[in-house]
C-alpha cells in the first residue's frame, strides 16, 4: 500500500460502493414515507418532520458512541474494516425488519425506533466506507473515487423515491392513491435480506485493511485540542450542519408545498417523480463533479461536463417513465440544468469559490421561487436547489478540514456529527408550514407553506458567505488553500 503508483483496486471499490447505493436508496425513501405517515397517523408537518429528525438524529448519537468507544479501543484496528461494516450492515438490517412489527402495530414512535436502527448501522458504515474509499488505490486519487462512490449514492436516492414508489400504490392503471400500512412491510423486508446478503458479501469479499502505520502516527498526537484555535473547522462545523440540513428540508417539505392548493393538490401517490427529480439533481451535479475523476483532455472533459448531465437527466426521466408516471412538465428543466454547468465553470476546481458561487445561486432559485407568480414554473426554482446543493460537501468539507494535520482524524469526525442538521432544519421550515393550520390568510400574499422557503433560502446565504470568507482565514494563518472540488456526497 506505500507505493505511490497503487492502482485503484477496482474489484473491492465496486463491491463497496453498493453500501454507498443503499444509504441514498433508504434516504430517498424517507421522503415518500413522510407524506404517506403525514396522512396515515393524521400528523402536522413539524409531527411528520421527525422521520427526518429520527434519521439523521441516529447518525448524530452512532458517531458520539463510536467516538468515545475510540478513545479506549480502536475499533477499526481491533476488528478490521470488513468486519465493522458487515456488522454495521446486520444492525441496519435489523432495523428494517422492524418495519413489520411497527406496521402490524399501527405505531409511529415504533416506526422511528425502526428508521432510527437502519441509521444508526448507516452511521458505523460511513466511519468505515468514507476513508476505506480514499484508501483504495494512490492517495492522489482518493477523493476522486469518494466523489464517484457520492455519485452512486445520487443514483440510489433517484431510483429510491421511484422504487418505493411503485412498491407501495403500484403503477400506471392499477394505481393506488390510499395506502395501508401493511403495504409497507414487503418493501422493507427485501431491503432487510439485501442488507444481510450485502453483509454476507462484504464479509468474505477481498477487501483489505488499509495500511496499520498511519493509525499508529495518530496515537501519538493526543496533545491538547481546541476547536475553538481553528475557525475553519467551527464554522465549517456549521456548514456541514445547514448543508445536510438545507438539502434534507427543500424535498421533506416539498410534498406539504406541492399539497397546497396553490400548487396544485399534489396527492400522496403523484409525489415520487418530484422527489426523484430532486434526488436526480444532486445525481446530475455529482456525476458532473465526477467527470474530473477521469484524466482527459480538456476538450473531451468540457464535452462530457454536457454530456454527463444529460445522460443523468435521461435517467431520471427514464425511470419515471418506466413507472409510467407523467413527467412532460419536467422538459422546461434542462434550462436549469444549463444555468448550473454555466456558473460551475466560472468556479471551477476552486472550492472556495465554487462554494460562494453556488451558495449565491441557490440564494437566487429559493428567492425566485418565492416570488415568481406562476406556482407550475415556482417548485423548479425549489428543486433546483439540489443542483447547487451537489458539490458543496466535498468543498466545505475541504475548506474545514485544510491547515489541521494530524487533527484531521478528530476533525472529520467533528464534521460527520454535524450530519445532525439533516433532523433539526426540516422540523424548523415544518412548523412555519403548520402555521397554516392556525392562521390560514397566509403571508406576502402566499401561504405559510410556501414562505416556509425563506428556511433554505438562509441556508444558502450561509454557505455562500462560508465559501467567500473561509479562504481569508486560511490566508491569515499562512494556508494557500485553492484545492480542487469534485462533488462527493455524505
């Protein structure tokens, strides 16, 4: 593993990307269980909100418990890589089975508890997938197959909401618009034996331990650290946090949006295509982002950052017509599409400046969208806040962790914590929503739902602010930090 020109170990990437897969795949899934918990157990949206709050909550209390677990043994070195993940993916398979009894017993709090467990397994894969990617082959490529392995869980969000989708109302004419919870327990139940059929082979895969040396320089480095002596990291911390959080909100919210009569009366059943879309966005950035990982002209690498998207694009809509759902109002996208690759090259591999760029972008969309007066062109300024959400991960994540040596370890750590936003905004743009419920008049002229928007729309002013400012810091503390940014995904 110490030589510089290591291949990437294609074989043992390709079978660990099917856990990236699976972690978009459930997360994407939370979006359709949202609206259908919202109508099943008669909940407020703040109420539904805490399918977000359980999920990402999970991975808050599973990072907390690994690390004070580390500060005693190191679990990584004592039980290996493979081990960790194959358990990590028993105990989310664990959870998913979960789903019958909660289903049998008609209880929410039961089907947190179940959301909660797949989690808090995703949670001990990410410690363990993140690096183990980077590790895989030369250290110059690393962030290159994290950006790939971020793509692939792009696509699993995107087919997710769709598969779900079909599983729970069907397809085309034999549609269903109400659900019982029954209908539920199916899907998970196949999720629960891919999850131990994945464990089965990650375990007796040819998956190696990345190399014991680098871990053992660490121990030594249990000197006195003050977060607070790195101001990249703290509000980088809090970037982490209003980005997964920003990212999570506009799609758990958007069925409540896409419900009201302004936009329409969006049914439970006719919400998979807008969520796929959302998720696809993201897809369409990251494999854009990805296109980097390949060495090509620059020719050939300009032509693909049009061509890459398109081909995502195609996907999504692909797959929404193979579930025979009416996606003809999405053809007016790609002007979105267009506008994004516009402004990507104008940052270019500069993460700070990509960052600020696509902070003031995003700004923009949720601004249009509260304003513009035709509610059918409105949520696409909404959706695409996923295309400007795409890359910012491996950009904050970048401008967070530059300058902090052998701090990194305990950094990262920091910042995978702060996944935890993913629960909190969502419950703070829902119970704007639930506004409504009490004072129905609205606001500006639209309703509380739709204000509720101005929650991203600061998001992305912070984001944009953290990618203008941080690179002064890291000037002050004598860093020349202009790294390259491909979109990675968490």
């Amino acid at each position: 593993m110490s030589s510089e020109n290591v291949q990437t170990k294609w074989g043992q990437f390709i079978s660990l990307i099917i856990v990236f897969f699976f972690w978009g795949f459930v997360g994407s899934a939370n979006d359709i269980l949202i609206p259908v918990f919202k109508k099943v157990f008669t909940l407020s949206q703040v109420q539904s909100q805490l399918v977000a709050w359980a999920f990402y909550v999970s991975y808050f209390v599973g990072s907390i418990i690994f690390f004070i677990i580390s500060l005693k043994v190191d679990i990584l070195q004592r039980f290996g890589y493979k081990k960790t993940l194959s358990a990590g993916l028993l105990l989310s398979a664990f959870g998913s089975f979960l789903f019958i009894p909660a289903a049998t017993m008609e209880s929410f709090p039961f089907f947190l508890t179940a959301l909660f467990t797949i989690a808090l397994g995703f949670s001990i894969q990410q410690i363990v997938a993140n690096p183990l990617a980077i590790k895989m082959g030369s250290p110059q490529t690393g962030a290159h197959r994290l950006t790939l392995a971020g793509g692939i869980n792009s696509f699993g969000t995107t087919i997710g909401a769709i598969l779900l989708g079909i599983a729970l109302f069907g397809m085309g004419d034999n549609k269903k618009t109400s659900l019982s919870l029954e209908d539920i327990k199916l899907p998970f139940i196949i999720l629960g034996l891919a999850f131990i059929g994945v464990a089965i082979f990650m375990y007796f895969s040819k998956i190696e331990d990345p190399a014991k040396e680098e871990e053992e320089v660490v121990k030594v480095a249990h000197e006195k650290f003050n977060i607070l002596d790195y101001p990249q990291l703290y509000l980088g911390m809090l970037g982490i946090f209003i980005y997964v959080g920003t990212e999570v909100t506009i799609i758990s919210n958007l069925p409540a949006l896409l419900h009201t009569s302004e936009f329409g009366n969006v049914l439970e059943d006719a919400i998979a295509p807008f969520i796929a879309l959302y998720w696809g966005s993201l897809m369409i950035g990251r494999w854009n982002g990805g296109v980097n990982v390949f060495n090509t002209s620059n020719l050939v690498n300009t032509a693909l950052k049009f061509i890459v998207p398109a081909v995502a694009f195609g996907v999504i809509i692909g797959a929404n017509i193979f579930a025979a759902h009416d996606v003809s109002s999405f053809y007016i996208y790609p002007l979105w599409i267009l506008l994004f690759i516009a402004i990507s090259f104008v940052g270019g591999k500069n993460a700070g400046k990509t960052l600020m760029l696509f902070g003031i972008s995003g700004l923009l969309m949720m601004l249009a969208g509260l304003v513009y007066p035709d509610p059918s062109i409105a949520k696409f300024f909404f959706i695409s806040g996923g295309l400007f959400l795409s890359i910012m991960w491996p950009s904050i994540f970048d401008l967070a962790i530059a300058g902090l040596g052998k701090n990194t370890g305990k950094a990262s750590s920091f910042l995978i914590m702060m996944i935890l936003g993913g629960g909190v905004i969502p419950l703070v743009q829902g119970s704007i929503c639930d506004i409504d419920l009490t004072s129905p008049g609205g606001i500006f002229g639209i309703t509380w739902t739709h204000f509720s928007y101005i929650v991203p729309l600061l998001g992305f002013a912070y984001l944009g602010f953290y990618g203008f400012y941080c690179p002064k810091i890291l000037k002050r503390q004598g860093i020349d930090h202009n790294v390259q940014s491909e979109g990675g995904g968490h």
